[in-house]
C-alpha cells in the first residue's frame, strides 16, 4: 500500500445498505409521512426485541429522548442528578431542561466510565438518580451502582446514545437500567439522520412517555391537553429508515468490532505511546468511536494531532470536553482529574462500517507518523505500525 497516495477518510459515514429506500419509498408513496405510520411501531418492536426489553419509546432526537425519560420518571426543579462530567454536553442538558441540578463526578481511568466511588461521595437529600454513560461504547459496570442506587432510593438512567450493541455480562445495553436512552444520529452505529429512543422495562414509564412525548392529548379526548408535553415524536420515514437499520443491527456492530480489531492489529506495537481501548471481562465492547489517548508523558498538542491529520486527509475528533469545563456549568466545584487528562490526551480515530483494512491501514501509518513529527522529546524510540 502507498501511503503516500492521499485519501480522505470521515470519522463517521452511515452504512445505508439495507431496505432504507425501499422502505422510506413506501412511506412516500402512502403519505404516511409524518408522526403517525406502521414503521414507528415496527421501529419500536425491533429495538424492544434487541434489547431484550418490553417496552421502547421513539423520539425525534437522542436529546429529546433523555429528556424524556428524566421528565417522565419525575425528575424535576431542586432535584439533583448524578453524572459523569465525562460525556456529550445533552446529558446534562437534558438535566437542566427539567430545572434540576447536574452534579458531576469524575470517571475511572480504564473503561472512562463513572467512578462508583465518587458517585456515593455526591449522594445529598435532594439526589433523585443516577445518570450513567457507557463511553463511545463500553459498557458501564452497572452491578455496584444499581446496589448505590437501591440504598438510597434512587433512579438509574442510561444515556447510552453511543452504546447500542454492547454488553455488560451477557445483558444488552438497554435492559440495565430503569430507562436507556439512544440516539440515531448520522454518525451513530444505526441512524434515522436524527432520531432517538428510550427502552424500559416498566410499563408505567413507557406510557408516561408516549404521552408526554405527544404533547400530553388525552388519549380520550382529541386536542385536549391536561398537562404540558413535548412535540418529540419521530416521524413515519425516519422510523422507516431505523426499521431497515435495526433489521441489520447485528451487522452493523459486528462491523465496527471488525474495524476495531484491525486497529488493535495495527497499533499493537504502540502501547508504549498510546493507551488504546479497554475491553472489561464483563464487557462487550460495541466501538462507536476507537479511542486512542496519548500517554501525558509525550507533550504532544492534541489539537495539533488533529490538525496534522486532516492534512493527510483523515477526519478525527477530540474526546469530550468535561461538561464542568462548559461556560453555564462551570461553577461547580469538585476535582475531576481523570476526565481532564483524558480530554486533554483523547482523539477518536474513524470507526464507521465502511472503512476498508486499507483504511485503516493508512489511518494507522499517518497517525504514527504524524504523532512523531509532532514528539519534542529526543531520547525517546517510537516504533510505527506495519
């Protein structure tokens, strides 16, 4: 392989080589276009099934859907929420939107996901759940928090936009929580274009869910509304879409497991630079986003990395930013040392059903070659992937 020869590699791409046109076809040629159709009950069934839950709830974005399912367990204004301040700024947001209060805590270094410890440190009176998040992937180690949780009468929910495919010993991501939340974003392992869903094994839940989600309508009594909804229904042809998607959900994740493996082949004589992901024994890691973080001892700029690497054509992305970094939650106070090194050292290399092993081949070569015109230390050897 020349590497020498310029490719343009996107951090993520949509695998849409399934039924989506034929089925978004169908839709359009039905007029069953907007919130009401067949493939939003079909859509709900097939997530409920792969889950290995009763009950799904679709929404118009994984935003919405987290804010869903906080509103509709209850959570709202004095409330206090437990989360990682490692993740996507909506986990908190969707916090925010029900006028509680995000608390964060720090993660643990290995699998990036909430320290069970520093959860039990932030527990006050006004806590009323727990919001964890398996990180680009990983599933988090659910045992010791739902134990936390039922000590002190708390509710665990699940932002897991990113986790769709993953297990935590033998259980789907989807089924280890009170709610989960996935998004379906276009970058995401199965995407609508934008999309998200809550899956739940409480029936209670789910039906407050469908009637919040459709701007409360009393079920009996057309256009009259006795409490404020939401309008976060997903339309017929976005479920359409995710139909066709979740038809071949096993597909897509075994794909991005595949492309994981062939990094883990082509960077395996670089452990002594980067810390690549780590896989639990309880966990199936489903690779969203291949996670690679520079070891602190390289001085090498991240923004830098990413910057060099766009110029031989490959797109990445820097790991979150700590939500407590943010402007509007800034004032929280606390110590979150593994989040901020992980932040400041983490880019997600591409990871999408569509990279060849060529791919990711060159991936692999420019990121090495790259990180290494960047190394300022001269007394250390860094050895480059094959």
């Amino acid at each position: 392989m020349d590497h020498r020869v310029k490719r343009s590699i996107r951090v993520a791409e949509p695998v849409l080589d399934g039924n989506e046109a034929l089925y978004v076809m169908d839709c359009i040629q039905s007029t069953w276009i907007s919130s009401r159709g067949t493939y939003i009950d079909r859509f709900e069934q097939l997530l409920a099934e792969y889950c290995q839950v009763p009950y799904a709830v679709v929404t118009n974005n994984g935003t919405t859907s987290l804010h869903l399912a906080l509103a509709a367990a209850g959570i709202g204004p004095q409330d206090e929420v437990i989360m990682p301040t490692l993740s996507y700024i909506a986990t908190a947001n969707a916090a925010t939107y029900c006028q509680a209060k995000p608390v964060f805590v720090d993660c643990e270094q290995d699998y990036l996901s909430i320290d069970p410890e520093r959860i039990e440190q932030a527990i006050t009176p006004r806590t009323k759940a727990i919001l964890t998040v398996p990180l680009y992937g990983h599933p988090v180690d659910i045992d010791p928090i739902e134990q936390i949780a039922q000590r002190h009468g708390l509710l665990v929910i699940e932002d897991s936009a990113e986790a769709i495919g993953a297990l935590y010993k033998g259980r789907r991501v989807g089924s280890l929580a009170d709610a989960s939340s996935f998004s379906f974003f276009g970058n995401k392992t199965i995407t609508t274009g934008e999309g998200g869903a809550i899956t739940t094994s409480n029936k209670e839940l789910a039906d407050r869910m469908r009637f919040l989600r459709g701007q409360a309508v009393d079920p009996n009594k057309n256009y009259w509304h006795p409490e404020v909804g939401f309008n976060y229904r997903m339309t017929n042809i976005a479920a359409a879409i995710g139909t066709a998607q979740a038809e071949r959900l096993d597909v897509h994740v075994q794909r991005r497991q595949e492309v994981a493996r062939w990094y883990f082949e082509e960077l395996a004589d670089c452990e002594d630079i980067f810390q690549l992901p780590r896989s639990a024994p309880w966990a199936q890691h489903s690779y969203w986003m291949f996670t690679v973080l520079m070891r602190p001892e390289s001085a090498v700029d991240r923004d830098a990395w990413i910057e060099r690497l766009a110029q031989e054509g490959i797109e990445s992305r820097p790991v979150f930013y700590p939500i407590h970094t943010m402007p509007m939650y800034r004032e929280r106070t606390g110590s979150y040392p593994v989040a901020e090194r992980c932040s400041r050292l983490g880019i997600n290399l591409p990871t999408h059903g569509k990279l060849t092993r060529e791919d990711v081949r060159y991936v692999c070569h420019h990121a090495i070659a790259t990180w290494k015109s960047l190394y300022r230390s001269p007394t250390r050897t860094v050895r480059r992937a094959a």
